[in-house]
C-alpha cells in the first residue's frame, strides 16, 4: 500500500537523483577549448612553479608583457592541471560535474532544512536552467560552492552554538582568495550575518532609550564572534601573492577596460541583441524572490534580515552582470525556497487542509507533479542539445569538441613560426599550446591590457588594411592564428580582409581557425606544400560541413559568409534547416544573406525566412530593422514603418531605427506618400 512514509522514503531519494541528473546533463558539455580560458588556466599550473611572474605581470603576452597584473585564480591552474595530468581533458569534464553536483547537493541541504522536500525541489527546476549559463570549466564554479560553504558553516555555528565551525572559515578563505575574485563575496557573507546578529539587540536597546554604550554592548554581545572572525578571514585573504593588491583588487573591478566582454553587460543591453530564455526567467526568479519576502511577512510579521541583505546585494550582482545570474539564481533559489515555506503554517491552521486524507492527497499530488516535472525537464534538454541549443550550447560528452586542438598540432608540425597575430578568444588556448616556444598577441584577460593598446593597436589592425600593414611590419608577425568564429564586427571584417590579402597565403583552416603565413618570410617549401587555393577553400568548406555536427557547421557557414560565398553559406544553412526547421541562427542568417541581393525574388524569401524566425522567437530588434528594410527596397513603406516601430519599441535607443524612421517621414513629407497613420 502506497502510504505517505512511503512517498518520503522512495520518491524523495528519486526526485533527487532525477534533479541530480537535470544538473549532471547541463554539466556533461564538450570543452570548446578555442574560446575558453581555460587554456591559460592549465599554462598557470603548468608555469608557475618555475616562472612566478605569471603571477604579477602579463607574461603570455609579447606585446605588453610589463604590464602590472593581478593573478587572482593561480591556484586553480594548479588543480586543473594537477587533475589533467591523471586523465586529460576528460577528467576535467568529470571534475567539473562532480563539482557542480556538490553545489547543487550543499544548496539543496541549506534549503531544505528549513523549507522542507517539496518548496526546495520544485524550485531546483528553474535553477538547474540558470546554472546553465556558467557550466564551463572556470575557477567561478569553486566560488559557488565557497559561497555556500561559508553558508553552511555560519548557520551551523548559529545551530549548535560551536564556535570551531567559524574557525573552519579560515582555511577555507586561505584557499579561496588565491583561487577566485569572488572571495569577496563570502566576506560580505560573514559581513551581512554578523550584521544580523548585531542590529536586531542594538535596535531593541536604542528604541528602549539606552545610551549608545549600551546599544553598542547588546550588539556587541551577540556579534562579536562573527565580528573577530571577519577581522581574522580579513586578515588570511592577505596571504596571496598580490598581498594587499590581490585583496583590494576585486574592488577595482568597475575599473575601464579596453575590450567590452558580452557577459559583463546587462540582460536588458544583451537581450536587444540575442534572444536568450535565461533572461526572462532571471526576471521571473527576481519577482518570486520578492514576492516570497511578501509571504514570509504575511505570516510571521517579520523579515528575515541575512536574508534580505543576501537578495539585495545578489539580485543587484545579476542586474549588474549578465555573468551573475546564475549565481543569483542559486541563492535564490534557497532563499526563496525557505521563504514560501512559512506558508505551510497556513496549511497546518486552516482546518479542511489539516486533515489527515488532505494532507496525503497533497502530498501524492506533489510527488506526481514533481517526477513529471523533471521527466519533461529530462526530456527538453535533451531535445535542446540536439535542436534549439538554448540551454544546452555544446555537444554532450566529456571532452574536447572534436577537431578543436587540430590546429595547434598543425602549426607544431608544419614549421611555422611567430611572432603571431591571434584574437583575443583565441589567446587562452595558444598559450597552452605553443608556450614557450611562442607567445601570444593578445589573450582573453582585458585587465591585463593596457587601454590604449586595445584602442589604438588591436581594434585598428582588424578594422583596416592600412593600419594592419604598419603595424604588424612593426611587430614582425609572420603567422596569423586567428578564430574566425568571433563574432565582434571588427573580426568578421579582419577574416574577409587577411584571406584575399596579397601578401598573405591561407595554409590551414577548420572549424574554429584559420592560419596564414606571410609569403614572403615563409620558406617556399612551406607555401607549396600547404598553400590552400580558393577552389580548395570552397571544396574543403563543403567537406567539413558535411561531417560536422550542427556546431561545427554553423561556424563554416559564418566564414562562408564572411568571405563572401554567400551560395555555400545557404548551402549549409539549409542543411542544418532539414533536421531543425526551426533553427533560429540559421533562420536569421538567411534572412539577411537574401535581404542583401537587389533580386526580387531573394528579397521575398529574406521575408520569408525573418518571419519563420520571429514566429519561432526570435523577436529582436535587429530582424525588424532588416525586414523593414527589405520592406523598404520592395517600395511597401506602410510595412517598412510598422517593423520599425516595433523594433523601436524593443529598444528605444536603437540608432539604425532611429534613422529609418526619420528617413520614412522626410519621404512622408517630401513625397507627400501616406505611410504612418
């Protein structure tokens, strides 16, 4: 007979291995080892025991390799590479999930023992999509879990009254400041509990009328061992190699940088660019966050303090940074959990409810709702790896994405040398690869450039020939190694630029790179031997996408259209098309190859394919400026108006909308056409 004990002691183990599963599916994603940083991680492990000025200067780089540096997360290149040393790449995949599921597992024991099974599980599903965003490999992932163990540590010092549990702190904070820049964050944790622990008893005596002696005494009384703990960890967070710098630099944060990183901008910037589901859920658990505060009040007429200054400061973290919303979203989800739970006195004090037969109706219904719940959740994000790549952007697996080192191995065996010119993504992994022997142009670390040097030296090479000839005459640079999937403009227009530059020779591309040699200061044993003509471009193009999977073939399908063959670009789009119809890269990307051409006919299917892209959702406002403008070359300027208002309406500072609109009312006015209501 199916009892209530026995929904506790069977569907509650089950429901938390399927939501160990959820996390493990989300974790279990190929390294794309070419864009990470990774690379420059396992180079820190590697060097730093007999090169520590890795540790104070930008040492990969030979183009500014005095400039002041902060390395912040040495530590975790040593245990990356300790653990890639056992058993590679896929150790390290292994690791990472291991990991992730000692985050989920400690958040769910802090939620749990105080909001019970179900409020801690149902609200695990959202998060496991959140955490979504952040499952490479990255010393981010210790700091959430330092995160919740410092906690977990200072709720159990509150429990049992043991002060040995704060002391714990200590040996964790040594490791944590030489690990991740978030330490920061668990100082401000142990800040904001005794924080709570000091207000209350103060606030009581100040509303009693006492003398500031003795507010400051009842605080004092309750906080102080907090209080001497936070003076000590303080103190520990010192013992880095940066010593006061390494402790102030997360403070330094807001500093200018010369390269804008996607993930340091805002949802509301980013989603006018990119359509990302996370985002709308980020604002969901925003609101249920608040709302749960509401509830804890209704009923217990008080508020939580360490928790409300915990939702501030995280909610105002992931409104900052899109790269924060994951984090949000896992303390969030404990808070809120914990929060909606007081509603179960509710339960307990309405008399229908409290019944024996009601009490086990619900709790059928909560174990049925819940393992369907995860099922589906099972189900979609293994139909997302494989179709829509919401959620899941790589391929599954535990290694490597195929081909992705294969360059690297041709650049060693080929006898190609540097002084190199790479990309900024593409920094972290050349530097794991080809260090000593060669360093890089630039890696993907803004706060170790200068930023003149990204202003007026790797922007300007990228975006003119000019510029590219001075000066990388200047720099001597033989080879360029560069990831022709970055998408930022400069880099698309420097890829079409350097394959149809005369003095430079294509030898090697991929799926992830391209490598070129300048002719003149090759051997001509080199160049006859690799040299790729632009036949072969195509035909190698067309092979490596047909044995690619959708990831691989959207990146070949980009450097089609990046160095104008726009036929081979459809091509492929259109293969991707046959097993994912509503593939929305592939959608948009048709859409804007066929509304360039003057054909009629084309700029009809660019119609065609921006409609199937916004009905599959993709709405942003830069399919609606290019619609209206295909709208506009077809002389339908009523419909060329409404896409840009629409547009106008999803962003409001949107320059090019902007600009159309005021060219369609000055051609209101001079042709005295009616175009807007």
């Amino acid at each position: 007979m199916i009892t209530s004990e026995n929904i506790k002691k069977f569907i509650r183990p089950i429901a938390l291995g399927g939501l160990l599963l959820l996390v493990t599916l989300v974790f279990a994603q190929q390294i794309n080892f070419t864009s990470l940083d990774l690379g420059r991680h396992l180079a820190n492990g590697r060097e730093v025991w007999h090169s520590p000025g890795l540790l104070f200067q930008n040492f990969y780089s030979y183009t500014e390799p005095d400039f002041s540096f902060v390395n912040h997360h040495w530590l975790a290149g040593v245990i990356y590479y300790g653990i890639f040393l056992l058993g590679g790449f896929k150790l390290l995949s292994v690791f990472n999930i291991l990991l992730a599921l000692a985050i989920f597992w400690l958040g769910f024991r802090l939620a749990e023992k105080k909001a019970g099974f179900y409020w801690t599980a149902f609200l695990a599903l959202p998060l496991v999509l959140m955490l979504s965003q952040r499952t490479d490999i990255r010393p981010e992932l210790f700091s959430y879990f330092f995160i919740l163990l410092t906690w977990f540590l200072l709720e159990k010092t509150s429990e049992t009254y043991l002060r040995k549990y704060l002391y714990w702190l200590l040996p964790l904070f040594l490791v944590w400041v030489n690990i991740h820049i978030y330490f920061f964050i668990g100082l401000l944790l142990v800040a904001f509990y005794a924080l709570a622990h000091f207000l209350p008893p103060a606030w009581q005596k100040l509303w009693s009328g006492a003398d500031a002696q003795d507010i400051l005494q009842a605080g004092w009384e309750k906080g102080r061992d907090l209080i001497r703990i936070f003076l000590l960890i303080l103190f520990i967070s010192l013992i880095n190699p940066n010593t006061w710098r390494g402790l102030l630099y997360p403070f330094n944060i807001l500093r200018e940088y010369g390269y804008e990183i996607a993930e340091n901008k805002t949802i509301f910037f980013l989603e006018t660019l990119s359509t990302n589901p996370a985002f709308f859920i980020f604002k969901v658990l925003l609101v249920v966050l608040f709302v749960s505060f509401g509830a804890y009040w209704l009923v217990k007429r008080k508020l939580p303090l360490f928790e409300l200054l915990m939702a501030v400061f995280f909610s105002g973290l992931g409104l900052f940074a899109s790269r924060n919303i994951a984090l949000f979203s896992l303390v969030a989800w404990i808070i809120s959990s914990r929060n909606f739970s007081v509603l179960n006195y509710l339960g307990k004090s309405v008399q229908f409810l409290a019944q024996p037969e009601i009490i086990r109706a619900r709790r059928y219904a909560g174990a049925a709702l819940l393992a369907g719940f995860i099922f589906i959740l099972i189900f979609y994000l293994w139909s997302d790896s494989r179709n829509q790549r919401e959620f899941i952007k790589q391929p599954l697996g535990i290694n490597v994405t195929n081909g992705s080192g294969d360059s690297a191995q041709f650049f060693r065996d080929s006898g190609l040398r540097g002084p190199i010119f790479n990309n900024y993504d593409l920094g972290s992994a050349l530097t794991f690869w080809l260090f000593p022997d060669e360093k890089v142009f630039v890696d993907n670390r803004p706060e170790a450039y200068s930023v003149k040097f990204f202003r007026d030296i790797y922007k300007p090479m990228q975006e003119s020939r000019l510029a590219w000839d001075k000066i990388s005459k200047d720099y001597g640079i033989k080879t360029v190694y560069f990831s022709h999937t970055d998408s930022t403009p400069w880099a698309r227009q420097f890829v079409n630029m350097i394959l149809s530059h005369p003095d430079w020779t294509l030898v090697y591309f991929d799926r992830y790179t391209v490598i070129l040699s300048l002719t003149k200061e090759t051997d001509d044993e080199i160049i006859n031997k690799y040299k790729i003509s632009s036949v072969d471009f195509r035909n190698q193009i067309r092979q490596l996408a047909a044995s690619s999977l959708e990831f691989g073939k959207m990146n070949l399908a980009s450097l089609a259209e990046i160095t104008g063959q726009p036929e081979i670009a459809v091509e492929i789009y259109r293969q991707v098309l046959l097993n994912n119809p509503d593939d929305l890269q592939s959608l948009t990307s048709l859409g804007f190859l066929y509304s360039a051409s003057a054909d009629r006919e084309d700029l009809r299917k660019a119609i065609v394919y921006f409609d199937r892209a916004l009905l599959a959702g993709e709405r942003l406002p830069g399919i609606y400026n290019q619609r209206g403008l295909v709208y506009w070359n077809m002389g339908d300027y009523k419909k060329a108006a409404t896409d840009w208002q629409t547009a106008l309406e999803l962003d409001q500072a949107n320059a090019t909308t902007l600009h159309y609109l005021s060219e369609l009312k000055r051609l209101q006015t001079e042709k005295a056409i009616p175009i807007f209501p």
